[in-house]
C-alpha cells in the first residue's frame, strides 16, 4: 500500500552525477575504501560533500548496496571484463538511467519518469512537479516529514542530471552523466517536457533487459505494465509497437506478440538470462 511507502528526496548533498563518479565509487570501493573514513577526500580527489554524493549515486543506480557492490556494477565497470568501464556507450547510459528509475533508493526519479510522467506529457513546470511529489507524499503515514526546501533542491538536480544547459552560458556545466539520452528539454518560457521525439535512440536489447528484469518470473508481460517500461524511456505507444515488433523478429524463437480483441501481450516462450541479453548488445560495440 501506498501508505507505507517512506520517499526520500535527499542524501546527494545538491550534486549530480558527474561523468566519471560511477566508476570512481567503483574502484574505490573495489580496492576496500571507507567513504566515512578521513582520507577518502584524498583517495577520491574530491571534496567532502563530493564523497558522501559519490555514495549516495552509487546506491542510486544500484551499484552498491548493504551487500557490497552489485552484479551489475562489476559487469560494466570492472577493470578487466568491465563491458564500458568508462561509460562510452549511449546503451550504458540508457541502462544506468533504467537502473535509476527502477532502484527507487532516490524516489523522485521513479516518481517523475512513471507516474508523473503517466499523467502530465506535455509542458510543466518545476512547481507542478513539487506539488505532484507533495500529493505523492501525502497518500503516505509521512506526510508530516514532506519538507519544501529539500524537494526543491532534488527537483533541481534531477533537473541537471538530464536537461542540457544554455548554450550561451559559458559558466555552465556539461558533465552531467545522463545528458547526452536528451529526455528532458526546456523550453524559452522554462517550462520543461518530455523530450519524446528528440531523445537518443534506445538499443533493442537494453528495453528487453528491462521487460525480463521487471516480469520476474512471469510469461507474460501485459501491455500496461511495457507501456510503464515505456515511460521510463520515453517512449511513444508507437514506439513501443515497434521496438516490440522488433525485438519479436529478432528473438523469434523466445518472444512472441498477439492482440487478441485488443489485448496486446507480449509472451515468453522460454526464459531469457538478462544478463546474456546485455552481453549480446556489448558483443556488437
């Protein structure tokens, strides 16, 4: 139940991700760093508001949890086999984004790409989506802990984690990880929209990682639950019939698509390993 549900819109200390924080939390945590330790400042050669940040966006993007780093941290940043140690690939940032939305360790990205997004595809403002999150908020036993202030700040940097700064400001700053997908862009007015029609393109295989890693253990994955996945990417109902259709004449054998009356599912007629799927995207880099 919703009620239960404790958002928290805090602990990135009002920095977004830059570039290459992901893979330097990555190997400072590999070579059996303390982020609350004095020296981590050196280690990291960041300052010490950077060092808890790194942390909390490694956590974000389901990097690093209570049990130490994850799978799939090590599968793309490990100095050996890493798949894009780097984060080079456009397919990189469309999966860390996923990984984003979906951890919901930082809530108000899951909240803004589905259910705001469910609702509101046109133009908005930053003060509709602080009453958005604010009403979210209410339907929990937390309201009373919904602080303004806080909200506004996470607003902001969800804000520079994905819409690309003015041009014409030469004092801006362009590394920001997530830019370059251009979900999100502002108008002249500041108004902000889903950039539905402008973003980078997203590779079959990373949307088919993300329907498996979100059907579980189910064979069939009905059309709402791909339309919310759809949301996550920005994706067009179009678009979504076309990557489907797409992803059914490549992977025959494994997936098949009906509309039976109007009721479009996609079935899994064998299990697919996630993972061999993101190994058969890097295959071809």
């Amino acid at each position: 139940m919703t009620e239960n549900i404790r958002y928290s819109f805090s602990g990135h200390d009002s920095f977004y991700c830059k570039s290459l924080w992901l893979k330097k939390g990555y190997d400072f945590i590999v070579a059996n760093n303390d982020f609350n330790a004095p020296d981590a400042v050196i280690k990291l050669g960041v300052g010490k508001n950077m060092v808890s940040s790194i942390r909390f966006w490694m956590r974000a993007f389901n990097l690093y949890g209570e049990d130490g780093l994850t799978p799939i941290a090590h599968y793309l940043f490990d100095n050996q086999n890493g798949k894009d140690i780097y984060v080079e690939d456009l397919g990189t940032l469309w999966l860390l984004h996923y990984l984003l939305v979906k951890s919901k360790f930082a809530s108000i990205y899951n909240l803004f790409f589905i259910d705001f997004h469910r609702e509101r595809n046109f133009e908005y403002t930053r003060e509709q989506i602080q009453n958005f999150l604010k009403r979210k908020n209410a339907e929990t036993r937390y309201a009373h802990l919904f602080n303004e202030n806080t909200v506004k700040r996470d607003i902001g940097v969800l804000m520079q984690n994905y819409v690309t700064p003015q041009q014409n400001k030469s004092n801006e700053d362009f590394s920001a990880l997530l830019l370059n997908l251009n979900l999100l862009k502002q108008s002249e007015n500041k108004s902000l929209y889903f950039n539905m029609k402008g973003k980078n393109n997203l590779p079959l295989e990373i949307l088919l990682y993300a329907i498996i890693d979100n059907k579980k253990d189910e064979n069939i994955v009905s059309f709402d639950k791909l339309m919310d996945i759809a949301l996550i990417f920005c994706l067009t109902k179009t678009e979504l019939i076309d990557a489907i259709l797409l992803l059914v004449k490549k992977y025959s054998d494994s997936v098949t698509f009906t509309d039976d009356g109007g009721i479009k599912q996609l079935f899994f007629l064998k299990e697919i390993d996630k993972t061999e799927i993101l190994d058969t995207y890097y295959i071809k880099q």
